[in-house]
C-alpha cells in the first residue's frame, strides 16, 4: 500500500460521511483547502440561493479562502462578524443578526464517527445558528476533528 495513513483517512471520513448523512446532513469531501472552497462557492452556494450570509468564528472558514471571497461579495447581504472596525457593541449585535441569514458558516471543534457534532463556544453564537438559528449552515471541518475511537486512534498513530 503506497499512501497507507491516507488511506485509513480516506476511509474513516467516508463513514463518517455516511454517519453524517444519517443524521440528515448533506456532506461533501474536499481534499484541500482550495477544493473545500470550490465547494461551497460552485455547488452549496448556488443551490440554496441565499440572499443574506453570515459566519462564525472559524480559523478553517478563513484558511479555505471563503472570507476573503465572501465578504465583499455583492450578490447577497454579507454580515461580517470578524470586521474590525466595529466596536465590542456592534460586533455582538452583529452576531446576534447573523442568526438570521439564510447561510451561516462555521466551524465544529469536532465530528464523532457516528455522526454528531461537539463545539464549545466561548460567545454562543456558533452553538446558537447551529441549534436554532439560520435554516442553513455550513460547517467546515478539518481532517483532525473527526474523534476516533481510542483503539483507532492508536492505529492511526502507528501506520
């Protein structure tokens, strides 16, 4: 076997993606950054035809390119929570509206192999949009938050 650890990978995201589906999410896997972003700009994007966005704090959301793509974007209201200029006030204001866009994209600390979500949230607005708020998320994981079983995780470390 020539790349044996991204095999294990390979197969490990897959039935997670298959966990993730049964518990009606809509799963897409990208092998890089670049493609993660081609994603969500070529297919997720167009197919839900969202007139407002908005996202929560995510290092992956910004690696991707997507905030630099989207923040300007002139085809939808943007609500950019990571702006700056805005004072403590506006930003949690601004978080609260977020709430309520057609997409909100974020990040999860982590994905278990039977499908579910973990997050900590220090402000609450990431739980919140994924639990209660907008009618559509996107999440944006890395590779290393899908949380393996402890025997697995060994195995991973060895191969």
């Amino acid at each position: 076997m020539k790349n044996p650890i991204d095999n294990f990978w390979k197969l490990k995201l897959e039935a997670v993606k298959e966990s993730l589906e049964s518990n009606n999410f809509e799963v897409f896997i990208a092998d890089t950054a670049a493609h993660a972003s081609k994603i969500v700009l070529e297919n997720i994007i167009p197919a839900l035809n969202i007139k407002s966005i908005s996202w929560g704090g995510s290092v992956t959301f910004v690696g991707t390119g997507l905030y630099d793509t989207l923040k300007d974007n002139k085809d939808f209201k943007v609500l950019d929570t990571y702006d700056k200029s805005l004072s403590n006030d506006e930003k949690t204001k601004l978080r609260r509206k977020a709430l309520l866009t057609d997409l909100f994209i974020t990040g999860t600390n982590a994905i278990t192999q039977d499908g579910c979500l973990v997050n900590l949230d220090m402000i609450g607005n990431r739980v919140g949009a994924l639990t209660f708020g907008v009618d559509c998320r996107g999440l944006i994981p890395r590779i290393c938050q899908v949380i393996l079983p402890a025997q697995d995780r060994g195995r991973a470390r060895q191969l």
